[in-house]
C-alpha cells in the first residue's frame, strides 16, 4: 500500500463500535436532560399532593413549596445587589489625589510619521 500523496487522499473511517457507543452516549445523554429539565415541575406537583395528604390542615398543603419559591426569590435580590455593586466598582473613579510629590504635566507623545507641515522656506527658483 502506497502513502498518500495529499490530504484529500486521506480518509477516515470510524469503526462501527465507535458509531454505536457515540449513538448510546447521545440517547443516555437527552433521557438524561429531560428528565432533568422535568424535576422543578415534578417537585412543585408532587409536593402539593404529598403535602395534602400529610398535612391534618388542608390549607396548610402547599405550605412548604410556597416557602421554597419564596426563599429562592428572596435569596435572589441579595445576589443581583452584590453583582451590581461589583460592577459599580468599575465605573467609580478613584479620589482625586491632593498632594502629589511632582508637578502636573502633559507630556507630549513623539509620533513615528513625518510631519507633512508646509514649508516656511521661500523655494529657490
């Protein structure tokens, strides 16, 4: 067998145990988002019906899926607060320095191309 002389010449051939176990990984991978995806909604129905059927107080049922939503939605404004606080940090400029051990000062900035000023020489003709 000769080697190939360019790069089209080349070509890959993936085994088909390789193909099946990718295929494997995919659907294992998708059940595995779904179900995922479905707890919260599992969580808040389930817990209603549990909570009916535990509670001695049906109006109490609810109770508890209630207070998890209420604790995420409260812990939420204490983290976007200290988010924005983070970002504010960066648009604040710092104090103005009063004392300074040297006076204040433009320093001019040499430019790597030519000046095209007009000439103040008279041409000689």
């Amino acid at each position: 067998m000769s080697a190939p002389t360019s790069i089209s010449d080349t070509s890959f051939q993936a085994s088909s145990s390789n193909d099946a176990l990718a295929k494997r990984n995919a659907v294992v991978l998708a059940a595995a988002m779904a179900l995922g995806g479905s707890s919260p909604s599992i969580v808040v129905s389930l817990g209603g019906l549990v909570g009916q059927a535990l509670a001695t107080d049906k109006e109490l049922a609810t109770l508890p899926v209630s207070l998890l939503n209420l604790g995420l939605a409260l812990g939420t404004i204490p983290a976007r607060l200290a988010r924005m606080r983070q970002r504010l940090k960066r648009l604040v400029l710092p104090e103005r320095r009063t004392k300074r051990s040297y006076p204040r000062a433009v320093k001019l900035k040499m430019s790597n191309y030519d000046r095209n000023r007009p000439s103040t020489r008279k041409a000689a003709k």
